[in-house]
C-alpha cells in the first residue's frame, strides 16, 4: 500500500486517508492507484461493512496538483491519464457494494469534490471549501462531476455551481442536498463513525441491494425503475438475513 493512501478500521468500518497533506492532498498517480486499491481490498472484505474515505491534514483532496497543470501533454495523453488513474477512484466507489461515506474535513476542489460526490453520503465539517473549480483552470469536469452532481442536487443547481465555479459553505451542502450533515471539524470524525455505525447495524445484503438498486435506478425510466426494485425485494425476501430481521422486528428490537 502506498504510503499516501492510510488504512485504519473502527469495528466494522473501515476508513480510508488520502494522505498527501502537505499539498492539500492534490493526487498523483499513486496516491490515485493507491486509493482506488484501498477501496477494493475494504470492497473484499468481509469485515467491513462501510467505509469511510478522508484526506490527512486539514483538506479532504485539492484535485490535481496545480504544479504539474499545463504540461505540454497532448490530448490523447490526457485522456489517458483520466481513463489510466483518476477513474479508478470514483469507479472502485461506484462498484463497491458497502456504503462509502465522504468524510469532507476540509477543502474538496474539482476531482476532489467529485471524488465526494462518487460516495454514497457526505458529512462536512463547518469551514471546508466546496467548489467545482474547473472553469477557473479553464477545463470542464472530467472527473465524474457533471454526471454526478445533477443527481444529487438537481440539473439548475449543478450547472450553476459548475459554471460559476463558487464556494460552497457546509450548511449550504446540507441545505441543497450535498452534504447528509455538517459538523464542526473537531466533532466532525465522532460524528461520522456514529452514522457509519447506525449503517453497519443493518444487514449487509440489504444494504448492497439498496445502494444497487439506487445505483441502477437513476439510469432507467420509473416503470424499469420498479421492476428493478421488485427483484431486488424478490430476492431478498428469499434469503435468511431478511427472516432474522422479520423476527427482531416482531420481538421489538428495533424501538
């Protein structure tokens, strides 16, 4: 494992530290591969039932490195590095089929932002800036954001944040849908791991199931949608995790 990339668990969460702080996380290659490793190997373990992914220091990930921006690469180069390296990250998210938890403690920029965005839930800590900072670069998101965004905040939203190119304070993320809560950065950690935790408490099938249904959902119609949704209860409702959880539920033991 890369010495940019950290791995701890908590119980049954496993956190993930993008650890470049000294430039704000800004990844390379290696930091990318790294994370993206990281993401797979807590995909494969059975252990694990949500991860949560983080950056060292006081930034969650700055994106690219801005000192090796404007390299006379041509264009089929940078497509390249994309498709090679900073896709891995979001993808390996993507397909994970534990809930990824965003833990934003500090500034999210451009890929980093969409970095967050590739997971499931994000927390923020009061402070933390938030932008898709690409049109200040002179780029457009390459990274997963003008997919991603407009899904989770809304098409009018995504385009403005992506043309403008704005700070995004954490109440804001949590106001318009971003952000699951915002906390201040010394309470941002405990408060995190209490959510992980309430979400490793529930069966893990079902957990996979949902955030694939999900997943799958946004890319069909609504009639496609429900029958994704009846397969994935079909199923299910067909395997011993659902009956324990029937029989708890009868019992009381979720109040």
């Amino acid at each position: 494992m890369s010495d940019k990339v950290l791995v701890e668990d908590a119980g049954a969460v496993r956190v993930i530290t993008m650890s470049n702080p000294e430039k704000l996380n800004a990844f390379d290659e290696e930091m990318l591969i790294g994370t993206a490793a990281a993401m797979d190997a807590a995909a494969a373990d059975d252990a694990v039932r949500v991860v949560v992914l983080t950056g060292a220091g006081r930034a969650f990930c700055a994106g690219g490195d801005t000192s090796t921006m404007g390299a006379d690469l041509e264009a089929g180069e940078n497509h390249d590095f994309l498709s090679r390296a900073v896709h891995r990250v979001p993808l390996a998210i993507r397909r994970c089929a534990k809930p990824v938890i965003a833990m934003v403690n500090g500034a999210a920029v451009g890929a980093g932002l969409d970095i967050a965005l590739a997971c499931d839930l994000r927390t923020v800590a009061r402070g933390a800036a938030l932008l898709e900072g690409y049109v200040r670069a002179g780029l457009a998101a390459g990274d997963g954001g003008a997919w991603l965004l407009p899904r989770i905040v809304g098409a009018g939203r995504a385009m403005e944040l992506l043309l403008t190119a704005r700070r995004i304070s954490a109440d804001e993320a949590v106001e318009i849908g971003l952000a699951a809560s915002a906390h201040g950065p010394e309470e941002l950690r405990d408060a995190t791991l209490a959510l992980a935790e309430s979400i490793a408490a529930h069966p893990p099938r079902a957990l996979a199931a949902m955030k694939r249904l999900v997943h799958q959902s946004n890319d069909v119609s609504f009639e496609v949608g429900l029958q994704l949704g009846a397969s994935a209860v079909a199923i299910l409702q067909d395997g011993a995790e659902h009956h324990d959880a029937v029989a708890r539920l009868r019992s009381g033991g979720a109040r």
